[in-house]
C-alpha cells in the first residue's frame, strides 16, 4: 500500500530550479532515505510534503489523498480541510528540534494532541509518559529544552512528532544540530522505529546508517534524482559515475 506517491514534482525559487521532475513512491512500513550534497534540493522536497513550500507543479498523494494535482495544466491544492486531513497523517522532525522554548518537555508534547486531535490532557499526558519512556527520557517531563542536552532534544522531537501517531514520518538531517557523540543516540532512536515498520523518510549525510536502515535509497543532486534502488545496490555496485563521485568521499564509512 502506498502511503506517499510523488509524481512529476516541480519547484524553483526565481530562475534557480531547486526541484525537476521528482517521481517518487513510499509504500507503507518502508525506510527510504534521501542522500545527496548541500543544495540538491532535498530538504525543498521535504518542505513541499509537508505543506511549508508551495510546489511549482506535479503531484502528491497522501494516504490515498490528493495535496496536490495537475488540472488544466496547472498545479492546483486541495481544500484546506483535504490539506488538514493530509497534515495529520504527517510527522516532520527539524534538524534544529523547534521545540517551544517556554514550555516543559511534556507541555511541547501535549500540546498538539490536545490542541489538534482534541484528546483530553489526562490521554495526552498519558501518552507522552509512554512515550518519553520510549525515548529513554522518563524523568525529563518538567524540563525546559534550554536544560537539555541536544541529543535529548531531538528525542523530545521525535516523540512529539509520533504524538499525533501520523502514518509517515519524515526527519531533516535529524543529526546535522548535534555534537557527534550525541548522534548515536538519535540513530538508535530511528533505527528501533524502523524495526517497528514506522514508515519514514530520511534526508541524512550519515552514509552507513542510511545503507543500514533503509529499504531504498534515492540519491539527488541539482534538483533531479539520479539515482535509486536498493541499498546494497546504490552503496555497493553502483553504475552512475555521479553516484560514484559523491560516494567516493564517505567511501572508509561503510
């Protein structure tokens, strides 16, 4: 079953073409990981799943609902409440964590349950425990990002972001904010959801986890995809000169 169908996506800021004709699909329980240098517009891909860019042209589907359609030869958006459905069905985790700064871990984590999906605060604060736990922050509950470590923020991030149980989650270079010693501790936290088929999307510069947790592996550069396939494929045997060259300098990586 596909959760995501991308198809023929277009975006450009001015005369720079920061997206050309993406196609691409996410079934249900897969890790596909998006890999390519700065500027090949991966994050821009992200960023227009998610609502918070405005794509030029092309389509997307979501959990079997339009965002985005092709009519009349003209990219045209859903009504909001469509767009609304779509967002909840979506989780999105910043490379700079964007956790409230005012509010304690467990207010940053309720806010939205309750808020949005309209849970009662007992529920909401319920879950969060959970998942706090989950994330090996129990004890944390009353503490404000500022006391926190980086890596213990992402954390704070990413349950938030499974707070609203979306059907797929995406993630923003979730390690390139931390310390690398703090960048194990997130890695784990991803690779235990994809032991737990959470359906995931994940743009990374970290070459031997992407080959390691991923189902499929789409590579980028200039707004294009170059290639994509499997991970011992991409990693071990690609054929594309490009592919070649950027994997060359993470090559005593993996």
């Amino acid at each position: 079953m596909a959760i995501l169908e991308v198809e023929h996506l277009s975006k450009k800021f001015g005369a720079n073409k920061v997206l050309q004709d993406i196609s691409f699909t996410v079934s249900k329980g897969q890790v596909v990981s998006i890999i390519g240098p700065s500027g090949s517009g991966k994050s821009t891909l992200l960023r227009c799943i998610n609502q918070l860019e405005t794509a030029d042209g092309g389509s997307i589907r979501v959990c079997g609902m339009d965002m985005l359609q092709m009519i009349g030869g003209k990219a045209v958006y859903s009504k909001k409440k469509t767009l609304r459905e779509i967002r909840l069905k979506i989780g999105l985790v910043f490379q700079n964590f964007n956790l409230f700064p005012h509010m304690s871990v467990m207010q940053n984590i309720i806010e939205a349950p309750v808020r949005v999906l309209k849970k009662s605060k007992t529920e909401a604060v319920s879950d969060a425990g959970e998942l706090l736990k989950k994330m090996g922050l129990s004890g944390k509950e009353l503490s404000y990002p500022c006391e926190l470590s980086g890596g213990q923020q992402q954390r704070v991030s990413i349950a938030r972001a499974l707070a609203l149980k979306p059907e797929i989650l995406f993630f923003d270079e979730p390690t390139s904010a931390l310390d690398p010693e703090l960048t194990g501790e997130i890695l784990k936290v991803i690779k235990e959801l994809a032991e737990e088929k959470m359906t995931m999307v994940i743009v990374t510069h970290e070459m031997e986890f992407a080959r390691e947790v991923s189902n499929h592996v789409i590579f980028m550069d200039g707004g294009h995809i170059i290639e994509e396939g499997d991970p011992e494929k991409l990693f071990g045997d690609t054929q594309n000169d490009r592919t070649k060259r950027f994997l060359s300098r993470y090559k005593n990586n993996f």
